[in-house]
C-alpha cells in the first residue's frame, strides 16, 4: 500500500509516522524547517501511549513520489481549489482522497440520498473549483479526532485521542475503505469504518462549531470556555441549533450536549486549531468550519441565531486579521488613517 501525506503538518506527520510504523509505504509532502528536520532525523512522536520515531520519505516534490494508492490531505479546506499542481502528480485512476479536515467536506452531499443530493457547498466548494481539483467519487471522508500540535520542526506533540473515523459518502462499507483502516489500525491507531460517517461529521462539529469561533474571539482554552458560566451557556445554544441543522439533513449523532462538553473539558488548557492560527496569523479556517454550516442552515431553513451572530463576528475578525498581516508585511499599522 503506497500513501501520500499532502500537507504533513500536526495531524498529517501523525498520521504518516503511525502508517509508516504499521508497515505501509509512506510519503510525506512538506516545506521548510519543518521538512528539513522530517528528512534529517525522522518523524519523533511524543505521545502518553508512548514515544516512538518513524522515518518515512520526505519530500516538497509530488512529482519525486507519483502516483499512489491514498492521497491523505493534511491541508486546510481553504486550500483545496488550489492544491491541484500537489496533487496531480500522485493520481492514479484508482487514486482514492481522504481529507482529514476540520468541518464541512466538500462532498457533504455527494450520493447523499434526499431532496439535497448532488447540491454543492459553496464555502468549501465554490463555484466547484474544490471538486475539479478533488472530484468527489474519490473521496473518502476521515473524521480525525486525535489533538496534536508541531513541537518543534519534526517533533509531533500527540495530546490525546487516536481515532480517525473512515465512511463511503455513499455509506457503503468499501474495499478501499477496509483496506486503509487494516493500515491505520496496523499503525496503532482506531480507524473504524462507519455506514454513516456523516454523523460522526456532526460530533465533531459540535465542538468545532462552538469552541473555534469561541476561542478565537475570546483567546480562551476549551476548559476556559466551559467552566465560565455565560460561555458555558452560549455553547449550549449553539450545540443545540447545530443539531436542528443536522437533524434538517437527516443526521441524529448518537451524543448528547453534556457528554460533549465533559469531552471538550476534559481536554483541558488546550488552543484550537483557529486560535492557533490566529495568533500564528494565518488564515482562519472559517469557511470549512463556520460558515458552511450557515449555508446548511439557509438550505434547511434553520433559524440558527446564535451561529449567524458568532459567525458574523469571527467573519470580521477574520478580516480584520489579514488586513492587519497585509498591513504588518507592507510595512503599515493596521487601522491607520493616511495623512
């Protein structure tokens, strides 16, 4: 089995490292510092289920790998449209996408059956420049649920969780499927293959939804968020109306509201992946995470007030960032009036 990691960053030098580890043919795709360290000493793994280092090939060129059998994409959603010179390369016609990506797939509706299916998700999808780059009989959803973080260049920090959840958009339970969880489960890894995998998408949305905006606007951890009283509430209302969108498109994730928040709790002192970003200045992964999910809410017709308020104010912080960026490269103080 020969995979691709297109994007080896936190999650994606994880999930090579535990891969490479189980025997799998390994390829990772990264830049810089980071690369550099990747190639000269491997891939070191800090984990509370115990260290371990892995030396797969590294590489920033695609064209040095060709094609695969998975192409395992450790990129943000809003950089999908333009990974299309990346991934070229490593497609072959059996080539299958596994987007282990926060929020809204691009194929979300993709042989979903109802009223919906074939309908396209503008904000992770527009105009259909994600899907001619990625089509989405390709795809395999992954649902990731471990927390890790780059300690240093090469040195994966693993926080806790080991499940990546793997599903057939169109629910069947696939030989390329079954074949990639044998390879994450031979890495020491949970890879369960679910019928409907579009469930699994909405619990962890519940918590993206709710404690990346959150997070970013506020600067707070996830035990921060919940243990003050007037977020804790605030994440109740947005749970809540996250899962009468879910409900509109005929998912019902099998937890409650409270046993999720003990999760996003019980993970303590932890930044997400937006605050990380934003203090970091990168872009804000809004689209994939946020404001798709607003789309669902017009498509159903969901109310959804609070989403469409904390939306509406990460929305501007997210501008307001990069202009501050832009501003900060050119040279510029931000907000500043010309004389």
């Amino acid at each position: 089995m020969k995979i691709a990691v297109l994007g080896a960053g936190a999650i994606g030098a994880y999930v090579g490292a535990a891969l490479h580890r189980g025997g799998a043919e390994v390829h990772l795709i990264a830049r810089g510092d980071h690369l550099r360290a990747m190639r000269a000493d491997g891939v070191r793994v800090l984990s509370p289920r115990g260290d371990f280092v892995a030396r797969p090939h590294a590489t920033d060129d695609p064209a040095e790998i060709g094609p695969v059998d998975y192409v395992f994409l450790g990129l943000k959603a809003h950089s999908y449209p333009s990974c299309g010179p990346l991934i070229k390369p490593l497609l072959a016609d059996h080539t299958a996408i596994v987007a282990g990506q926060n929020g809204i797939p691009w194929w979300y509706f993709h042989q979903l059956a109802g009223p919906y299916e074939g309908r396209r998700v503008e904000a992770v999808d527009p105009g259909g420049a994600t899907s001619a780059v990625l089509p989405p009989e390709r795809a395999i959803g992954c649902v990731v649920y471990p927390a890790t973080v780059i300690e240093s260049p090469g040195v994966i920090r693993h926080l806790e969780g080991t499940r990546f959840s793997l599903g057939e958009p169109g629910g069947q339970v696939s030989e390329r499927c079954s074949a990639l969880s044998e390879a994450l489960i031979a890495g020491g890894l949970k890879a369960p293959v679910e019928p409907n995998l579009r469930d699994d998408i909405w619990i962890k949305l519940m918590g993206n939804v709710v404690f990346n905006p959150l997070s970013a606007l506020t600067r707070a951890t996830m035990v921060e968020i919940c243990r003050h009283t007037q977020t804790r509430r605030l994440v109740v209302q947005l749970m809540e109306e996250t899962l009468d969108i879910a409900a509109r498109l005929g998912s019902t994730p099998d937890i409650s509201i409270e046993k999720r928040l003990r999760g996003a709790e019980g993970v303590g002192h932890h930044k997400t992946s937006m605050l990380q970003d934003l203090e970091a200045g990168k872009p804000l992964e809004l689209d994939a995470i946020v404001t798709a999910v607003v789309e669902l809410a017009d498509i159903t017709g969901a109310e959804a007030p609070t989403l469409r308020a904390v939306h509406a104010a990460t929305d501007l912080l997210a501008q307001c960032s990069t202009q501050g960026s832009t501003a900060a490269r050119n040279g510029a103080t931000p907000g500043a009036v010309p004389a």
